[in-house]
C-alpha cells in the first residue's frame, strides 16, 4: 500500500533536505500539510513533485559552471563546492576585468557642483556669479535658466 501522506522527518529524508526546509516548502505553498492529532503529515505527491523537479535538467548546471559529465553526457547536479568554487573562480576574473568606462561629465554644472570644483561654500558661487555675471559671463560661459544658474565646467576648472 502506497502511503499518501508523510511525516516530516520521511518527507525529509525523501527529499534529502533538513526539517527545516521542509517548513519552508509549506510556507511557499509547494508543499501540502494536514495535522492528524498534534501530528503534521505531508503529502507524498507534492514531495515526489519535488524531488523531480530538484533533479530536473533545469536544476542542472551545465559543464561550463561546474557539473560533471555523465557517461552518456548527460549532466549530474553540481555539488555545492562546486558551485562555490565557479562562484570564487566569477569573482577572480570579475576583480582582472576592466572597469566600465565612466559616464562624460555635463557640459554645464549647477551651483553645488560648481561649489565642490572651487572649493567654495555653494552660498558664496551663487553670490558671485549672480552679482557678477555680466562681468564673468566673459571669462565663464553662464547661463540663468529660470533661476537656476549653470557654469560651463571646463571654464570653471580652468580657474
């Protein structure tokens, strides 16, 4: 006679998994539970679900991420210092690549950024360029944009 339900312990033996993560299927509804007295039984379909689809090509890695090959080439599930090991081997050819290229700076900056290139409180440069933009508006290319203030920025890293 097939047993429909299983305890926790042989749904975790089944499934070759802790207790625990049988909980957790029950919490992510891929495992069904009923209670018999103070007794939780699960049921064996669901576990025979799973344990399928544990084993099932999608959960295989293929050779290039660390799986062994099979006799008949087939793949066999990665064990988990395999795993670890593609992830160490990810990271040491991630920290030897290149950095991406940064962004190009805007022409134009406001008034905080203006303030950080200076050096100046950002009070200061708004003071002085709106006071005197008639006269640095010569040497800085400025430009009023509603009452926003914009700096070229290569004329104010010249200064």
């Amino acid at each position: 006679m097939v047993r429909e339900w299983l305890t926790k312990r042989e749904a975790a033996t089944e499934l070759k998994c802790s207790t625990r993560q049988i909980e957790r299927f029950t919490e992510d509804r891929k495992l069904r539970k009923k209670m018999e007295g103070r007794t939780p039984m699960f049921s064996a379909g669901d576990v025979e679900r799973i344990r399928s689809e544990r084993l099932s090509p999608d959960t295989m890695l293929p050779l290039e991420f660390g799986a062994l090959p099979a006799p008949t080439g087939a793949l066999v599930p990665a064990t988990k210092k395999q795993i670890l090991d593609d992830i160490a081997m990810r990271r040491l050819l991630a920290a030897f690549t290149p950095p991406e290229p940064a962004e190009p700076k805007p022409l134009y900056c406001g008034i905080r950024e203006a303030a950080k290139i200076t050096g100046l409180p950002a009070k200061v440069v708004r003071e002085v360029f709106m006071r005197e933009a008639d006269i640095l508006d010569e040497q800085l290319r400025c430009y009023t944009v509603g009452e926003r203030l914009l700096v070229n920025r290569a004329d104010l890293e010249k200064l």
